[in-house]
C-alpha cells in the first residue's frame, strides 16, 4: 500500500485515492460481488415487499436514540433512513489534537439505527461532491455482499439505496470497508456506528419477562492514530486523506494514540454527562468496529448484559465489567438505585484514564442508606 501511495502520490487526491482503494485487491472482490448478486438475484419476495408499510426514521446524533417503539406495533415495516457522509475536521482532546474525520451524518460514532426484527432497513447513502474520498457502508446485521459494502460504493457526487432484511436480533457495528487499507484507515476515522434490531416483542430477561428500559444511550467507542512530528506535536493536515501515509506508520504499532467515546475525550462529560434518575432503567449499547473493548460502571453493575449483542441468547446478569469484541456492539441495563455521578468507562484504566475512554452519569435522586452509608467520616486514627 505504501508504494502504491508514493507511486500515486504525483495524480489528484481523487484519482490518488480511488487507485490506491483498487490497489487494495478487495475492491475487486466487491465489484464480482456486485454483478453476481445483481445477476443471481431471485427477488422471491419482491412482490411481498411492495406491499409493506413504509415509515422513515429520522437519525438523531448520538448518544441519543432515535423516536422507537420498545414492542412493534404491527408486522414488519421498510424503515427509511438516509445517511450523508462528511469528511470534517474534529478536535480530540483539550490539546487541540484534530483528525479529518471520515462521518455518516457528521458524527463519531454515526448514528444509531432502531428497527425490529424482520423489518428491512433502507438506506439512502450520500456522498456529497465536496467529499474527497470513495465510501460504503457494511452493515454486520444484513446478510450478503459483504454486508451490503459490495453494493454501495459512492465516489464523492453520488447516492445508492440498500435495502436489506434485519433477520437477526441484537445489537450490530455498521462500517465503512471501502477496500483493504482503507478499510481500517477509515474506521479509525471514526466511520462506523451501531444498529439495534429489537426483538417484535422486545427484551426479555432469561425467565421470558419484558425488561423495558426508561432512557436509551449509544456510547461508541473510538481508536484514533494520530502521528507526530519531530517536536512531539500532533500533525495537521489541510484536507481529508493527507494524513494516509502517517496514519498508516501509526496504524501498524497497534497503539492508539487517543480511545474515546463519542468522538472525543470529554464528549460524555461534564456538561455533556448522560443523565438519569435513581429507579430508570437505563439501556446502553456500547460497540467498538475496530479493537476489544470491556465497559464498566463504577459504583453500579450490568444489570442484563448482552455481551455479544445477540438478543437470541438471554442475557447474562449483575456484572461487574463485561467484554465486547472488537467489531461488535454489546447492550446492558442497569437500574439506577443511588444519585451521584458514575464514570462509566472502558476498565483498562490506561484507555479509560491516559486515552479518554470516559463517560459520565449524573444521577438525580435519594440516597438509600442502606445500600451505603458512611459510618465514620475519615479522621485521625484513635
Ligand atoms: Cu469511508
């Protein structure tokens, strides 16, 4: 990959940046791909299709949900959502450390999808003209062409439409997999985000009880690579894609340079914090597209825990810390019981601490003094 960026390194940032994709050898996968499944299509239930009731879910940035019935009403649906990809500037941290982010709809992580099982999601994927660079979109809750990635190349100036059938209930990443370097160069550009796929007739705990949740947050988890210079500054760069040739030298260390949630360090706190009040449940899907991750809430546990994001498994209960795969999202709830502030964070302290993988509850309530009390306040020792 790097020869082919120095050899291409004299052409335009386009044409630079869509030889060094097909230089990649998966772009060409994805084009077979797209012809035999455009050919081979059998369509058994394109007539059923039609007949469905259509209704459009606006996208709201996270860690907001957007408007969703917990139970469906009715049968499947088309869910109709639009996504425009925005290649922009983000700061990271109070440093001033910035990124050309590579986004769907303008945030890190993108938004979160709510459908129900056996719905079909439709996807309007844009890529405005002013973008520099070729994008897709694999959806690991879809089945086929690589996640819908075979389908749904656009170069900057064009749209495509996926539909695809949610057969699988759980929590799943979407990413952008353009072709091979450029596969996790424009995730660790925060190109990915989260999809929830509800069973029709919601959550159950393991004894087949509803769990209805109060409030909804997605918390994504983000590892960015920003390389140096000589002085120990992060480099900045004029345009989308300039950093490609540092990123990768940074990339290849496995060492992040920053692990955020929700774009940037501090985006969950402070005046940001998540909100809540003592006796809501609250559910929280958590994923990272690109390395494992192990949320925790200080001072309170995983309720129901769905480490792998599958709803078809009962949910896993009162856990301290849980894992979620790299390339995965995983959902938890947990029932408030004390106010005060929680720091929710990824418990490698390091990541949590040093590279910002931190949010914060606030919790609105009374204390109850049987859960804890301080019996003695610290002073000196008798
Ligand atoms: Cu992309």
């Amino acid at each position: 990959m790097e020869n082919s960026f120095t050899e291409k390194n004299g052409v335009s940032r386009r044409g630079f940046l869509s030889s060094t994709v097909a230089a990649a050898g998966m772009s060409t996968l994805a084009v077979d791909l797209t012809s035999s499944t455009a050919t081979a299509a059998t369509n058994i239930a394109s007539a059923d299709i039609k007949n469905l009731p259509r209704v459009k879910q606006e996208l709201v940035a996270p860690p907001f949900f957007p408007k969703h019935d917990q139970i469906a009403k009715g049968g499947p649906k088309i869910v109709e959502i639009r996504m425009v990809i925005d290649e922009k500037i983000m700061v990271l941290d109070d440093e001033g450390a910035e990124i050309w982010a590579l986004t769907y709809n303008g945030s890190v992580p993108g938004p979160m999808v709510v459908v129900h099982q056996d719905d079909y999601v439709e996807l309007t994927l844009v890529n405005p003209a002013t973008n520099a660079m070729e994008h897709n979109i694999d959806f690991h809750a879809s089945t086929g062409a690589l996640g819908g990635g075979g389908l749904t190349h656009v170069s900057p100036g064009e749209e495509t439409v996926l539909r695809f059938k949610a057969t699988k209930a759980g929590v799943f990443v979407y990413h952008c997999a353009p072709g091979g370097a450029m596969i996790p160069y424009h995730v660790t550009h925060g190109m990915n985000g989260a999809l929830m796929v509800l069973p029709r007739d919601g959550l159950k705990d393991k004894a087949g009880k509803q769990i209805k949740y109060d409030r909804a947050y997605y918390i994504g988890e983000q590892d960015y690579y920003l390389a140096k210079d000589e002085e120990d500054e992060y480099i900045t760069y004029e345009t989308a894609g300039e950093d490609y040739a540092d990123s990768m030298d940074v990339m290849a260390t496995l060492t992040p340079s920053h692990i955020v949630f929700n774009g940037a360090m501090g985006a969950l706190t402070g005046d940001n914090s998540l909100k809540a009040k003592v006796g809501e449940t609250v559910l929280i899907v958590h994923s990272q597209a690109n390395r494992d991750t192990r949320p925790h809430m200080i001072g309170g546990h995983g309720d129901h825990v769905w480490s792998t994001g599958s709803f078809s498994d009962d949910p896993q209960t009162g856990l301290e810390t849980w894992f979620i795969a790299g390339g995965a999202a995983g959902a938890a709830t947990y029932t408030f019981l004390q106010p005060g502030v929680y720091a929710y964070v990824n418990h490698n302290l390091i990541e949590a601490v040093l590279k910002g993988a931190t949010a914060h509850f606030v919790v609105e309530g009374e204390w109850n003094n049987d859960l804890m009390k301080q019996v003695k306040k610290p002073s000196p020792i008798k």
